[in-house]
C-alpha cells in the first residue's frame, strides 16, 4: 500500500510481513519458546491507565529531551538489531538516513549488516549514534572493538548483558543459517568469528551468539569497561530491581530495563513492570543513573507511561527494522512521524506540555487484566 495508507506502527508491521522472505520474518519476529514474554512485554502496558490532569494549556507541547546529555526530538531511541539487511539492500543504512532529521538516537548493533564505518559515514554531523556491544570472551578483542567504534564518533557504549547464550527461538530454528551466508550474501560484523564454530541447527541467533563472554561479572566487566573508555557506559538486559542497584554501585551511566524483546530468558518480566517495581521500591536510583526500557512499545501511550514512571526514553527494536524492510529510509520517518503525532496527543490530553511535566501520580496499575 502507498506511504499514506500506513497511520500505525501495526501498519508497517502488516506491510513488513508481506514483503519478508520467511527466513528474515522468522528472524525478526521470533521470541523464546512459547513467546510468552515477548507477548506479555505488550500486553503489560494494559495494566496501566493514565490519570489526566485537564484545564491545563498545552497549545504548545514540546515531546523533546535528552539522552545522556544527547538531543532527541522525542523521548525514543532505536535499540540495536542485528542484519538490517535481511529485510532491506540499505538495512542500517535506511535507519541511520531516517533517524537524522529527527535527531533520533540510532544504538547500532554489534552484529549490524554495514559496517560500523559504513553506519557513521551515512549519518549526519549533527546525528548521535550509540553502540550496542557484545562483548568477547578475550578482552583484547573487545578493545579492538570499542577503540574502533569511539574512534568513529560513537557516544555511548550499551553492553548487553542478557545474551550470553543462544535462546530456544524455534520460529528462527525452523529456518537454518550460518553467518556469511552464501544465498543472501550478507555479512555481519562481529568480529570475524562466529561462521566456524556456528551451528545451523540453531537459527540466526546460534550463529550470532558464539564468542561472548560468558562470565561477566559485576566486580570485574564494569571496572574493566570503565577503565578503557570514557564513553557513557549503559547495561542493556538488566530484568530485575536488585541488579538495577547493582548496576547503580558500579556506577554506570545508565540502565536498559529489557528482557531482548523476550528473545532470550523465557518468562522474564515485561520491562514495564521492572520500570514500575523499581519506581516503587528504589525511587533514588533514578538521580543517580538514567533508566530506560525496551520491549513491546507500538504506541505513543506506550512511550508515555514509561516516561511517566520513570525512563528517560525508551527503545524500540523490531518496528524499526519492519518500517525499513516495508519502505526503506522513508519507512523510519514515517514511523518516527507516527509516535511523534501519539505521544503529543497523549501528552496534550494528559495535561503535559513538557517530558518533565509526565509524573508518576499519571499512571495507575490496574490489578484486572483488560482485553
Ligand atoms: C534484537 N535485539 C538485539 N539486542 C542486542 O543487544 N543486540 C542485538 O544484536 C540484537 N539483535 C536483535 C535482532 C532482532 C531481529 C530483534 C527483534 C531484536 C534486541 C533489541 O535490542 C531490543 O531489546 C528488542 O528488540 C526490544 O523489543 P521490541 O521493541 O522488538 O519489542
């Protein structure tokens, strides 16, 4: 359908599914076992309703923040997927391209399609682009890494903490790949390594998820991260209240409250209620680190309650890779334009006419389970 028939993010998903290969929809879309978690992170916004606060002007509503100290225009950023180039020739590409007017964040992933050269060559002066790392087992490797990537112009270092081990993703499993593969021609970019050990039986992400280091540990993986980079240091795949306190101890930047979009630990908690236990119980972590979540946002509503609560901003994964693989670079504006238009709904309906202005007394957690 043309651009202008899409007004929701399900649109693009819908669109997104038609035009996949059954190998890059399996891909994209699978979760962990019976996908209870990736379902669940969704459905958990359900539970929370706003309180609006009304007779308040709002004529001029400005949605913009920051991010580590980063201008965005909205309080979203693009949490970092794996082989854009499954769904689309231009994959990073087309987000980085679609992000720059906005000033969108793009967290470029270790296992991207382009290089991480490529990706920072395609953005913009004025573009911030965040990197998303896997870290190998051998810490010399992983230095490589990091120097190219700050070298590079990268602004943050997320390190992901909740893959060190390939999941059961049976959707994925069904559609046997290695690395380099021949067919599609497509290379990632993680360290070189991966296609040899790889096993096909275990989809994409058994061939993704080889070299990491699997004994990371909190007294030894942040001191170390933090004395070889000056970058912002983010943990993504922190799932529960006490290791977001732990996480405050080693004196991170930051937070990603994420269970990986449910692809890893089956029946971990929706991020939504991380975020909402950990406003409850640890109201002082939030002076002391940014927090944000990913996992099941498809609304401005969504992005609301999470920024009511607490985030900073929140990731969005597969959306974005649908809204490329659909329309390319102006799919990512066109998704982008899409939540701008529902969260300054939102807010204005709510009463805000600023992000600082989205509190916690804005939301309730309902004990029913609508729909
Ligand atoms: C991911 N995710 C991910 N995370 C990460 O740290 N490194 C990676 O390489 C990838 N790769 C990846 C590939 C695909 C196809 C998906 C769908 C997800 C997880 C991602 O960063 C994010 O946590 C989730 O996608 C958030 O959930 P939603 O927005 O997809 O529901």
């Amino acid at each position: 359908p043309p651009l202008n028939r899409i007004i929701s993010l399900a649109d693009l998903e819908d669109v997104a599914k038609q035009v996949l290969s059954y190998r890059a929809w399996a891909y994209y879309c699978s979760a962990a076992d019976d996908e209870i978690s990736m379902q669940e992170n969704a459905r958990a916004f359900n539970r929370f309703f706003f309180k609006a606060r009304v007779m308040r002007p709002v004529s001029k509503c400005d949605p913009s923040t920051r991010i580590l100290g980063f201008e965005t225009t909205l309080p979203i950023f693009v949490s970092g997927a794996a082989l854009a180039k499954l769904g689309h020739p231009q994959g990073e590409v087309n987000i980085t391209k679609g992000c720059a007017p906005s000033k969108i964040i793009q967290m470029v992933s270790s296992n991207a399609s382009f290089s991480y050269a490529e990706i920072a060559a395609a953005s913009s002066p004025s573009q911030t682009l965040f990197f998303q790392l896997y870290k190998h087992k051998d810490d010399a490797t992983a230095l490589k890494r990091i120097r190219e990537v700050e070298q590079l112009g990268y602004k943050a270092i997320f390190l992901t903490v909740d893959a060190i081990v390939p999941s059961n993703r049976e959707r994925d499993v069904r559609s046997p790949w290695v690395l380099d593969d021949q067919e599609t021609g497509i290379k990632v970019y993680n360290d070189g390594e991966g296609a040899a050990d790889s096993d096909p039986g275990l989809g994409v992400a058994g061939a993704l998820i080889v070299n990491d280091d699997r004994d990371m540990t909190w007294e030894k993986t942040i001191p170390w991260l933090r004395s070889v980079t000056k970058l912002p240091i983010v943990i993504k795949g922190i799932q529960c209240v006490e290791d977001a306190i732990l996480a405050a101890e080693a004196k991170v930047d930051g937070i990603l409250l994420s269970n990986h979009g449910g692809r890893q630990l089956e029946y971990s908690l929706p991020p939504l209620e991380v975020l909402y236990r950990l406003r409850m119980q640890q109201q002082h972590i939030f002076n002391k680190l940014e927090v944000y979540i990913d996992g099941g946002i498809r609304r401005g509503t969504d992005v609301v309650k999470a920024v009511c609560l607490g985030a900073t901003a929140v990731g969005l994964g597969r959306p974005f890779l649908y809204a490329q693989s659909a329309y390319g670079e102006v799919g990512v504006r066109k998704l982008i334009s899409i939540l701008e238009r529902e969260i300054v709904t939102t807010m204005r309906l709510m009463g805000a006419a600023k992000i600082a202005e989205l509190t916690p007394d804005m939301v309730e957690r309902v004990n029913w389970h609508p729909v």
